[in-house]
C-alpha cells in the first residue's frame, strides 16, 4: 500500500444541499484518483439525477490527482450534469493542482477554487441563478 492510500475514509460523502448545490466532501483524501471521481459522479447521478447542478469539492486533504481525472472533468456525462465547479481547499497544493488543471484541462463549465465554503457556496448560488435567468 501506498502512503496516498493510508487512513483515507472507504468512500467521500455525497449529498444534495437545500440550496439546489451537490457536495463531495473528500475530507481524508489525499489521493484523487480517477473510480473516486466516477464513484462521485454516480452518486451524484442518485441524488440529483441528469438535472444540471452545481458542485462542491470540498477537498483540503488533497496532495495528488491522477492525470485521468483531469480529463475526465470534460467527459460528456459530467458536461450534461455540471454547471460549475467549486473546489474549497487552501493548502499550497490544491492551489498548485487545481492552476495547473485550469492551465491545461479547463472543462465548458466555470471551476474556481476557494479558501472558505461559504465563498464557494455563494459563488455557485449565483451561477446557478444566472442559468435560471439567462
């Protein structure tokens, strides 16, 4: 086993908030590997259905990202089900991981990582209202 596997929770948290938001608490996590990101997808396929939502990652724990995920970000599924993404983290290398993610594998949908859930959640309510009125 490696260290990226170690003390890492069986699976992240998947819930739909009363603010229309779907969360993915990855909290544990160090390692973001491409079936944890498909298990996220499925779940958020359960709760929200194909219904376009915003996302919220809430991924501080996180040190690396398998090279998959990031293309899996613009799989046609995640492009149908996504409005934007938020990523709330504020350690060095979520910073590090989620630029360089941005520099060469942005998906359609807007993604922005932020320090604080709350900025997240009220960044992603605004998006989500623009879509409704747009």
């Amino acid at each position: 086993m490696t260290i990226r596997g170690v003390n890492s929770p069986a699976k992240p948290a998947t819930w739909l908030g009363e603010n229309g938001i779907v969360y993915h608490d990855l909290h544990g996590f160090s390692h973001l590997t491409i079936d944890l990101v498909r298990f996220m997808h499925n779940a958020h396929g359960r709760i929200a259905g194909q219904r376009k939502r915003p996302v919220l990652l809430l991924g501080q724990d996180i040190l690396t990202v398998d090279f998959e995920v990031q293309l899996f970000a613009s799989h046609p599924d995640l492009l149908r089900t996504t409005t934007a993404l938020a990523i709330v983290g504020d350690s060095f290398m979520l910073r590090h991981l989620t630029a360089m993610f941005l520099s060469y594998h942005a998906p359609a949908y807007p993604v922005q990582r932020f320090d604080q859930r709350d900025e997240a959640e009220c960044w992603l309510t605004g998006i989500a209202a623009q879509a409704q009125h747009g």
